[in-house]
C-alpha cells in the first residue's frame, strides 16, 4: 500500500523529489522493457510524492505548478524512463483540461479535489475515440449501459478513473459521442493484458473492456454529433500535445547525451553531431512554442488553435525521431547492443507518430482547415 504524504511538496521538494526519482527510475528502465511489465513501483513513488496533483491549483489542495513547469517534470522524467514519463502525460493533460474548465468557471473543482486528496489516477482513451468513438450506449433507467472496447488505455493497471466516450443514437439528435468518466471499479469493466509492443513497454496501455457498464446521467460530461470536430477538441488538442510531446523532447536530449560521451572517432563525425544537434534544437524550439501558444491555460478554443498546436506537434514528433537516429549514427554498432540504452531510446521515440494527429492526417486537416476554415468529419478523412 502507497504511503501518502499529507503535506503538499514545496517547489524545491519538487525538484529534489525529481532528482531522486529520476536516479531510482533509471535503474529500473531496462528491467520494465524487458519484462514488458507497467512501471508500478515508480507510480507508488509519484503517488507518495504528491506528482499525480503537481498541477492541480493550490486552492484545491494540489500542488500549483504552472503548466510550463509540469511540461518540463514530464520531459526531465522522459530522460530517466520514457515508459512512466509518457504514461504520466496521458493522466496529466486529463488534469490539464479540467484545470483549463475550472479557470474558466466550469465545473471541474469537484474531480481536481478527489484527485488532489487521493492521488487518482485518470485514464483517457480519447486518442483512439477520436471524432466518432466505439462502443454502444443503450439507454436505461438513471443512466446508460456502455459496451465497448478501448485501446492504448495508458496506466490501465492502475488506473482509478476511465475518462471516455461511445456511441448513442439519440431519439431527436440522431448519432451522437457521449463522453462520461467510470470507475475501474465498475462491474463489467475489466483490462485485458494485451500491451506487448516495439517501444513505450512499460505504459500499461492495455485494452479496456466495458461490458454493459452502468453510466449514470450525472456522469455525462459532453453530448457531440458523431464524427464531426467538436470545440471541446481545441481544448483537449492544446493542453495535451505539449505534455505529451514533452515526453520525446526528453527522450531526444537523452540520446544525444548518450551520443557525445560514446560518439565514434574521425572528423565525419563533427558532420553527424552537427546534423543531430540541428534536429535537437528543431524539436525542442517548437515543441517550446507550443507552451507559449498555451500561455498557462490562457487560450482561446478555437480552430486556428487546434491547428498551430498540431503542426507543432508533427514537426516535433518528426525531429525527435530524427535525433535518436542520428545520435545512433553517431555511436555506429554499439547503439544496437542493449547495455547502452540508445536502444531502447530508438524503439521508444518511434511512438511519437501515434499520438492524434497521425503526420498525413494533420497534412489533411490542416490543409482542409487553409482551404474551407473548418476541420473536416471523420468520414472525410
């Protein structure tokens, strides 16, 4: 059972906590990939450390960091164990949204409360919904009954709240995705172990199975036509991809590290450093601007912004994947052995492309968006 401190950390704790952790998550990296198992004693030790509240605002009992800070735990955490870095995004930008709504008077001090107070853990399978969702919803007294599959579900194995959404045909709005947060504890959930993959092994991303869940009216966050971008989306977009994209800014400075201490000996390789710095500093200035286009949860949800954010989010995802494939160029046949960690770095990174949007879906949509002003269905794509 997780011990869990009563006292909030002071920013400086915050950053000794990171230091320390970092050091424990490190020698831990090669044994979860391995093993192909979650990173659960290193989520007891975020729990005990208050990370899972980090950027819950102060007044609700969190820990007040500010959006930029949190980005930069997720990244520096990503040099130690890429697998609990990305699996902590995925609670953290669940966080990020519900702090966006509270700052902007919605509803949302209820659940940043009980997650403050608990160390919950939230869990989205919104990448894999997407605009038109799956599953079934079927109407029942107080509430709906949800059956369904989800993918990439990260920190399944732990995970408290499943925030999520399936298909209803609505008498009068016809086809619609309604979003609803349920318990792990829920009858009629379970999570299959099926996360066996080439990188990011250690996130628990299994498959989540609802099988005629029970969905009460009160927890319907969002009712939004089927396949058609909703607003919502221009919130979710720009608060999620910089903390997820965090996670391969630190994967990439990571193995440039690696890269300069154990390069290859000649002057080509001046050449190949050079290049490799080139792609670092690509990611890592866009990747800084999509916090500024953030501004602290001080953003308008609009269109254009959704837009920025996921060129950006492409550009990064390409140029981190650039560098770990440089730097393995620069190191030549030792990378490939497992003891130097390049790697597993290279197997890792290569899950950036995944993360919504896809690098040819966001060449469509953006160039959708350049030529109508709006985003296209999913029937369009």
């Amino acid at each position: 059972m997780t011990i869990i401190s009563t006292e909030t950390p002071t920013l400086a704790q915050w950053d000794d906590s990171l230091i320390q952790l970092g050091d424990t998550f490190a020698q831990r990296a090669a044994h979860y990939d391995l093993t192909n198992t979650f990173v659960l004693e290193n989520y007891e030790q975020l729990k005990a450390n208050h990370f899972f509240s980090m950027a819950i605002p102060q007044e609700l009992g969190g820990g007040g960091l500010s959006y930029t800070k949190t980005c930069n735990i997720i990244r520096e955490l990503a040099q130690h164990c890429g697998s609990t870095a990305l699996a902590l995004s995925m609670h953290q930008h669940l966080v990020a949204a519900n702090i966006w709504r509270y700052k902007q008077g919605q509803n949302a001090e209820p659940l940043l409360r009980k997650i403050a107070a608990n160390q919950l853990v939230l869990v989205s399978t919104g990448a894999g919904d997407w605009l038109s969702s799956n599953g079934s919803m079927e109407k029942t007294e107080g509430g709906y009954l949800v059956t369904a599959r989800k993918h990439f579900a990260s920190q399944s194995p732990t995970g408290d709240i499943l925030v999520t959404s399936a298909r209803y045909q609505d008498p009068e709005k016809g086809p619609v995705v309604l979003h609803f947060g349920v318990p792990f504890t829920s009858e009629g959930l379970s999570v299959k172990s099926d996360w066996d993959t080439m990188g990011m092994r250690g996130t628990g991303s299994h498959t989540v199975e609802l099988t005629r869940v029970f969905v009460p009216d009160s927890a319907i966050s969002l009712s939004r036509p089927q396949g058609e971008f909703h607003p919502v989306w221009n919130t979710v977009l720009t608060v999620a991809m910089p903390l997820i994209m965090s996670v391969y800014v630190g994967i990439a400075e990571r193995a440039v590290q690696i890269a300069r201490t154990h390069a290859k000996k000649g002057n080509h390789v001046l050449y190949l450093l050079g290049e490799m710095q080139n792609y670092l500093t690509t990611a890592q200035v866009l990747w800084q601007d999509m916090l500024k286009l953030t501004n602290e949860y001080n953003f308008q949800p609009v269109n254009t912004q959704a837009n920025e954010i996921l060129i950006r989010k492409t550009t990064v995802a390409n140029a981190c994947i650039a560098t770990v494939t440089k730097a393995m160029e620069v190191v030549g046949g030792r990378s490939f052995f497992r003891k130097l960690e390049l790697e597993r770095l290279f197997r890792d990174v290569q899950a950036a492309t995944f993360h919504p949007l896809s690098e040819k879906n966001q060449h469509y949509f953006t160039g959708h968006f350049m030529t109508t002003g709006y985003f296209p269905t999913d029937e369009a794509e």
